[in-house]
C-alpha cells in the first residue's frame, strides 16, 4: 500500500498537468481557430485571385508600352523640330554672312577705306560661311565677284584708313 501511496503524488500531479493541457489546448484552439481562418482568408484573397493579379500585370505592362512609346514619338518629334531650328539658324547665318560680306564689298566699291581688323574679319567669315555650305551641302556662287574684289584690295595693302 505504501507504493500506491507513493504514486499518488505522481499521479495527482500527472492528472493536473493533463487538465492544464486539455485546457490550453481548448483556449488556443480558440484563439487560434479565428487567426486560422483570417490567415486563410487571406491566403485565398492573395493566390485565389491570379486572374486579377495578371490582369493588374497586363494592364501595367500595356501602361508602360503606352508611356514608352509616347516619350520615343515625344523625343522622335523634339529632335525633328530641333532640326529644323538648326536648320534655320544655319541659313539665317548664312544669309547674314553674305548680306555682310557684299556689303563691306560694296562699301570698298565706294571708296571707303577700312581697316586690316575689318577686312581680316571679312577673311573669317568667309570661312565660317564655307563650313555652313558644307554642312548644308549647298554651293558658293552668290558673292565670288564681290569677295575676289575684297581680297585684291587686302593683297594690295589698300585697306587703310
């Protein structure tokens, strides 16, 4: 008897510790069972909805080929327009060198004298003119009279005042 005396600590003991668990496992099923729903609700919304998710991907996707190909039409367009401004200055350049150069030749036809500066200036602009011709690939012609007239008088020394 003293040895069935002896278990009975151990088997109170074991018996309460099975009513504690039997009781924690009760509570967290309690509180685990709605946190496991919600964890599986959310897992449904988030891999049940591939459909919405690809849809969501394509519409991104046609979104940025969208954007892509308006900014290339945008740069395509400001390059072109940017062209042609180039394209105008170069002539309006052009136009002012020669209105320049015929001018300063048509001043020497009326007698005035200038200065080496003045004519080596002339000099320079011939040669910016001759670059603008050949970046636009267009020819000389307009003003050779006016400017072999200007380079006789320099090559003569007769430009001073």
């Amino acid at each position: 008897m003293e040895q069935v005396n002896a278990l009975v600590p151990i088997l109170q003991t074991f018996s309460a510790m099975a009513v504690s668990l039997t009781a924690i496992i009760g509570v967290l099923s309690l509180i685990f069972k709605p946190v496991r729903q919600g964890v599986v609700w959310v897992y449904k919304k988030v891999s049940h909805n591939k459909d919405r998710d690809e849809k969501l991907l394509k519409k991104m996707n046609d979104m940025e080929q969208t954007f892509t190909t308006r900014v290339d039409n945008l740069e395509s367009t400001l390059s072109k327009k940017i062209q042609d401004v180039s394209d105008r200055n170069d002539e309006n350049e052009k136009d002012r060198i020669r209105w320049e150069i015929l001018d300063f030749a048509n001043s020497c036809r009326n007698n005035r004298k200038h200065s080496k500066e003045e004519f080596n200036h002339i000099i320079e602009l011939r040669v910016k003119y001759e670059k603008l011709l050949e970046k636009s690939g267009d020819e000389n012609g307009v003003f050779e009279e006016d400017y072999r007239y200007i380079q006789g008088l320099y090559a003569s020394g007769d430009f001073l005042c």
